[in-house]
C-alpha cells in the first residue's frame, strides 16, 4: 500500500511505495532530497516528523530527545502512515 509524504514548507508531495524508504521514494521521484552514505551512518538524510510514523529494519543512532522530538532517518524509514516532514526545526 503506498503512502502519501509531504515536505514541508515547499508542500511538495511525493508517494512512497511498499517496500521503499522514504529517500528511495524521494529521489526515485526526482526530488532533491539530501542525502550522502544511505545507511544512516552519515545524518544527511535527517529530517523531522511533523505528522505520521515510520518503522525501521534498522534502529538509527538517535537519542530519546530526538525520537520524542520526531527526528527520522529518510534512508532507513519505512513509512506506516502518510506522512508530513520537514529538514528545520520549526
């Protein structure tokens, strides 16, 4: 089933489909979408969850205050629900 990510502020809107991250999805769409090692080893990718979740067949290296803060690795995420993200801190 595919899933819906919106990056915010721009309000792009790309779908992810089963079985992808959602980097993969992004750049399969021919978004820039920032990005360097795709093993979360190197925090490009990092970006945060403003609505929605995500699973892992991985855990990434992030701290409980960034979990609870919503930071995510696109590189490694799996989307469960539609999603709304953004790269800043807003």
């Amino acid at each position: 089933m595919t899933k819906r990510v919106v990056l915010k502020p721009q309000n792009l809107e790309f779908i992810v489909e089963e079985g992808q991250t959602v980097l993969e999805a992004a750049l399969n769409q021919n978004l820039a979408f920032p990005h360097r090692c795709m093993v979360g080893a190197c925090a490009s990718c990092l970006c945060r969850i403003e609505s929605g979740a995500v699973d892992y067949d991985l855990e990434p290296l992030l701290t409980e205050k960034e979990k609870q803060q919503g930071w995510m690795f696109s590189c490694l995420a799996y989307p469960k629900s539609d999603l709304v993200i953004t790269f800043g801190d807003e």
